[in-house]
C-alpha cells in the first residue's frame, strides 16, 4: 500500500508529538448496510504484530492486516482546516472530517 500525504496533512501531522515507537494507525472496516462504505479511524498508536509499516514524509503509519483488504493499492492523506483529514484514492473519497485520535482513546 502507498500513502500520498497532501501538503495541508504534512503540515497537520508536522504539529503532533509522537514518541519514538508511535504511528499513525489507520483503521478501516468494509460496512455492508443498505449503502456500501468503509468505516476509517485514524488513531496514534504503536506498531502492533499485524501491522504493515508504511513510511511517508518520515510518518509511519500502521495499518492491520485486515484493513489493507477495505482499502486500495494508494490513498491520498489530506488536511482542511476546521474539517479535519480527508482520505481518498483515485477512485473515490472515503471521507472527511476524519481525527487524528490521541494514544488511547477508542
């Protein structure tokens, strides 16, 4: 998987504190309901066993197993102020007004 981070996110991510171990988890959930979306959350976290480790702009970001199967090959990380992180892909907009999530809150 390959993660583009737009200029607005890179300077967002820029402004977190993370320790040495930290990353960006990304969490996405395929939702089958009477629509068909995938649920995302953004989350600072450490590495967990299941993890691929994606590197960008000096940012990992952690990304299970099973949510690599709800996203494509490339998404795109973006940031609006007041909206919050975009995610898309070439394809599609998986959605706005995403939160960086703070260690340890669900």
């Amino acid at each position: 998987m390959n993660i583009e981070i737009r200029e607005a996110a890179l300077e967002e991510l820029n402004k977190v504190q993370f320790s040495v171990h930290e990353g960006i988890r990304i969490l996405a959930e395929f939702v089958g309901t009477c629509s068909i979306a995938t649920d995302i959350q953004l989350q600072i976290e450490e590495k967990q066993a299941d993890d691929e480790v994606i590197t960008e702009s000096g940012f990992n970001f952690f990304v299970p197993e099973k949510s690599l199967e709800s996203l494509p090959s490339k998404i795109f990380l973006d940031f609006k102020p007041g909206f919050g992180y975009k995610i898309s892909s070439a394809e599609e907009t998986f959605g706005y007004n995403f939160k960086l999530k703070p260690r340890n809150e669900k």
